[in-house]
C-alpha cells in the first residue's frame, strides 16, 4: 500500500499524508514518532493559530523550502500540520499550489518550453521535496473536499475500551491510585475512549490528593473533555447502534417516566439503563450542531434497517416524529417562536428508542434531498426556458402549471408523428401539411432539435429544451421515439421556417411578430405579395444623427462635371405622390436643419460621475 509511483522529478505521486480520527487518540503523537523513525526533523504547526493565506505559505515555505530545513545533526524537515480541518479553504488552496507545482522534467513532458530569446521568468517558489503530514479529527469537512484527492489517506480507528481500561489501570498502579475496572470502564464511556481525556481526568484527581477513582467520582467531574463534538456518521451510528455492554438489557423501561425527563445530571446514577441511553442521545445530537443533516440522514436510513415491528407501527410513529419537527422549525423560523428549538433534540432520541439494535448499521451520506432539489431546479429552469420563448398568442393560454399538468405529456406525443425517412418532395399532400403543422407547433412552442455528440462518437439528436425531462418518468413504458432521419429533416424544416418567417418581417417592416400562421410556406406567400409596397426599414447603426444629417446633405449636393460646374438636366417631374415619400419626410428635414446648424447636441444613454451642471438650450442660443 505505501509502494507509490514516482513522478518524473522522482517524488511520490501523494506528496502529503492525511492522518483522521477521533480526538485524544495520539494521531500528533504517531506523525512525530514515524518522522523521527524515519530520519526527519520534526517541525510543527498548527493550522487554527493563524488562519491567514499568506502566514500560511510562509510558515511551509519557511519550513520545506529554506535553508534551514538541514536542522541539528543534518536531518531534514518533516512538516506536521495539526487540526488542518480548522483551517480555511484559503489557506487549504495555499498548500495545494506548493504540493501542484512541477518540475523542469514535468514541465518539458507538458510541453511548457521556455521562449526563445526571452528571460524565464522565475517561479513562484521552490519544487516541494520535503514531506507533509496533515491531522484532522474530522475528514468530511468542506474545506478539506480538494485535499482528499491529493493525499495519502490513514484512518485511526478508535481505541477498544478493553485495551484502554488494562492501560488506565498500569498507568494507576505505578502512580500508586487505586481504581476499579468498573471505574474505569465509565471513564472510558464518558470520554468515548479518548485517551488523552482519560490521562487528564486522572492526573487532575491525583493532584488533588485522590488516591482512589470511584464510578462517582468520574460521573461528577467535568475535566478532561475536549473535542467533544462528534462527526456525522458517529452520531447516526449512536442512534441506530445499541452500546456493547448494555446488550442484555435492551427493552427494558422503554416508557421513561416523567419525573425522569426533570433529573439533573447529578441524579443519573438512579436512572435506568434506557433512561441514560436516552439522556446520552440527547447530549450527542445536542452537541453535534448539525440538526437538519442529522435529521436528514436518519430519514435517509432508517428504512435500510432491520425492522422489528412486522405491522410497520414504528415506521408510522417515525414519521409522525419527522411530520413534529417540520412543524417546529416552521414555527420557529417562520413564526419567529424560537423557543420551540429545545425540543429538536428529541426526534434523534425517538429514532434511537424506535430503531436502535445491536446490528451494525450501514450508513450512507444522505442524498435524496439533495437529488430532488437539482431535479427540481433543472424542471423549472426548463419550463422557464419554454415560456420564455414561446409565442405571445400561445403563451397567454399556457402557464407554467398548466404545461407540466396538462400540455406538455400531450404534446410530446404530437411532436412525433410517423414520417417516412425520404425527400420531402417525395411526400403526397396530407405528408407535406402534417409536416407543415408539425414544424408551425414546434416554432409555437420554441421548440427545436440540437445535433449532439456521445463520448463514444456518436450523433444524436436532443429536444431543446428538453420536456421529456418534466414529464416522463423512468417507471412509465418506453414510448417509440423518432429516428435519426426525420429528426434531422424536422430540425432542418424548422431552420428554413425561421429564415422564412425573418425575411418577411424584414421585408413588412413590422415588429417582431412570432406567430404568422400554423406554418410558414403557404401563409407566407400572401405577405410577400405587397412587399413592393413597403421599404425595409433601416438598421439600427443607421439611425444614427450622423448617418441622418450625412444622408441629407449627399441628397442636397448637385451633380458637377469634371470641371466643377452644375449639370442641369432635364427629368420627367415626379408626382407629389411619388415625391412625398422621399424628400418631404421628417427624417429628410430633420437632416437638414441639423446640417445647417452651428450647433449639435447628442444623448449619450449611461451614467457618469463627472462633475455636472445644467445647461439650458436658450443659454447657447
């Protein structure tokens, strides 16, 4: 497992180790003594003292790429980073472009010569030849997400209990304390097996002159506890895993009495055994901080587990738990009841009651809600995409719930009539008008077909926007779908039929009208027969003052000879009917009692920050 490749400037291909695990389980204490074992010295930091990116890259820089990594006695670094999941993402991405940065040999491999007769320029920092040691308690967190791909991952797994009571109790007989196992065995429950708790707890009892751990002792102490919070997958394994060494009594005092709901934590000592699992579930999900995941991945699992009740009575009871909670954070956060917040805790607690077994549960990351979401965020980008580019007499009709209930399952089986794969010239008249309706409901719906290439090198064709998204579902049957051929011949129809459709818009001068008719060929040609009519209205870059008044002044000028003087020539005199159109138009006089004057202003649309008065015409006048 440690035989790793070496890339071309002979490093290994994970340049940096991620040590995770519990807390208190000695993860600071095993880097340094592998990297002792190893040859190295030992320099370390820790990543939650400063947080900022460029304290960051220098602490590593300082310790790998100096001069002074060659320590006492000629050893190199070795660079132990702790509580690495403390820190940023920023500074997270600071360490991946030290461990990123390649070589000479990796950069002529990747083809990033140097350019001829110019100077290299010089590199950010150093090749990285130093190793790195990362500590985390928990490797799900975010920031870590990218680390992860890059790193040799090692997982700690917690201590037994059984090994850590037999070490607790050598640690005692040399320190002259007596302890039982029993007292022992709590401490290690109290503490989850932490053995740097453990220690603690009991180098503060012997330093205030107690030479003998009892059980009460360690239920009334509060020393020795650190990293409390747990993980994610440790509190949902809590909830649906019974402790080993409370097996045989399992089912015991299920019903918890009320006076037991108002003991303090002093008072534990004289609750049952499922009583104190109770409590115990209250405190971790308490602790744990992360309520809606919590809640969500025991919605995610508990119907992966091994159900007692045949009637499915707890799977009922369950979801009136999960219906309760819903109702409290409502109310909480849209009713701004914060108080109803202290009784969230108590839906893990229920689960646990319910479901809880001595099985080992296989537990995986929720991801129903997260699925659902995108799912829903594509169908509706969907439907905003169709609506949008409908057209105006059609969309009027249809809303958004009205397609995805009603229209939309019907239309996707108008849109796949049987065509015959050949010529349209080939078709008889009813083929030609079912085409002809076909591609006028596609344009109507701004619906088209996109050629599209698969990994493998294949074409096909997708319906844009894609509806068979919204409404077909994968337990519904297959519906046959159109060949390759006819939607190839319906997406060139369409193309032809927009073409079409924009010359005469263009040539009628009108404004951008979507629907002209059920399909363009035949309704087309009775616009196109008073085309002559109408001038083509003029572009957008021609509307300009100066293409006006430059326009007027070209149509003002006479016609000279060679030798500068006026040709008079002699010209049928037009119409006041034909003339009108041309010379007397307001754009024709605007251009010229623009070209005559002294004075031109022009408004240019945005905003400026410059410093302004106002200026009235009559003042320039």
């Amino acid at each position: 497992m440690l035989e790793a490749e070496l890339d071309p400037s002979r490093r290994p291909r994970q340049k940096v180790a991620l040590l995770c695990g519990p807390p208190g389980l000695g993860k600071t204490t095993l880097a340094h003594v592998v990297a002792r074992h190893a040859g190295y010295c030992v320099v370390e930091m820790n990543a939650s003292d400063d947080r900022s990116p460029e304290a960051f890259r220098t602490r590593i820089e300082a310790a790998t790429q100096m001069e002074s990594v060659l320590g006492v006695g000629g050893r190199p670094n070795c660079l132990v980073i702790d509580e690495i999941d403390g820190a940023p993402t920023a500074a997270i991405n600071v360490l991946l472009s030290i461990l990123n940065r390649k070589g000479p040999q990796e950069a002529e491999q990747g083809g990033t010569a140097a350019p001829a007769g110019g100077r290299r320029r010089r590199a950010e920092g150093g090749l990285l030849t130093r190793p790195i040691i990362c500590i985390c308690n928990d490797q799900f967190t975010p920031s870590l997400r990218q680390l992860k791909q890059q790193a040799f991952l090692l997982h700690v797994p917690p201590t037994l209990p059984s090994r850590l009571v037999q070490r607790l109790q050598e640690i005692s007989l040399q320190h002259g304390m007596r302890s039982d196992p029993g007292a022992l065995t709590a401490l290690c429950e109290k503490t989850d097996n932490d053995i740097r708790a453990c220690i603690n707890t009991l180098q503060f009892l012997y330093g205030r002159g107690r030479r003998e751990l009892s059980v009460r002792d360690v239920q009334t102490t509060h020393v020795g506890l650190k990293d409390q919070r747990k993980g994610l997958f440790s509190v949902w394994q809590e909830v649906f895993q019974l402790p080993r060494a409370q097996r045989r009594l399992v089912g015991q005092d299920l019903i918890l009495p009320t006076h037991a709901l108002l003991l303090n934590d002093g008072d534990k000592g004289s609750l049952t055994l499922a009583s104190q699992r109770f409590y115990h579930i209250l405190r971790v999900t308490t602790s744990a901080g992360e309520h809606e995941k919590v809640v969500q991945g025991l919605f995610d699992n508990f119907l992966r587990l091994r159900l007692r009740d045949s009637s499915l009575g707890t799977v009922c009871c369950a979801l009136d738990w999960l219906a309760f909670d819903d109702l409290l954070e409502q109310a909480a956060h849209h009713g701004q009841s914060f108080q109803l917040l202290r009784y969230l805790p108590f839906l893990p607690a229920a689960f646990h009651v319910l479901f809880a077994s001595s099985h080992v549960p296989r537990i995986t990351f929720p991801s129903s809600q997260q699925e659902a979401q995108t799912r829903m965020s594509q169908t509706k980008n969907h439907i905003q995409t169709l609506v949008s580019g409908m057209a105006p007499s059609t969309r009027s009709r249809a809303t958004p719930q009205a397609l995805v209930l009603d229209t939309l399952c019907l239309l996707l089986d108008v849109l796949a009539p049987k065509l015959r794969p050949v010529s349209t010239q080939l078709y008889s008249a009813r083929e030609k008008q079912q085409l002809s309706s076909l591609v006028g409901t596609m344009l109507a719906y701004s619906l088209t077909y996109h050629q599209e290439r698969t990994p493998d090198g294949q074409y096909f064709y997708r319906l844009e926007p894609n509806v068979e998204e919204v409404c077909r579902f994968p337990e519904l049957p297959a519906r046959k779908p159109l060949t390759y051929q006819a939607k190839q011949l319906i997406a060139r129809e369409i193309e032809m039929e927009k073409m079409r459709r924009a010359e005469a818009l263009a040539w009628a001068g009108g404004g951008p009208q979507v629907d002209q008719g059920p399909s363009g060929p035949a309704s087309l040609q009775t616009n196109s027969g008073d085309k002559g009519a109408r001038q083509p209205a003029p572009h957008n870059h021609e509307q300009r003052l100066e293409h006006i008044v430059k326009k007027a002044v070209v149509q003002e000028q006479p016609e000279r000879d060679f030798f500068g003087r006026v040709v008079m020539r002699r010209v049928a005199v037009p119409s006041r009917e034909a003339e009108a159109p041309e010379k007397d138009t307001d754009e024709w006089r605007m251009g010229v009692a623009v070209g005559r004057s002294e004075v031109w202003f022009r408004f240019n649309e945005g905003v400026s920050n410059a410093v302004r008065r106002s200026l009235y015409i009559r003042d320039l006048l």
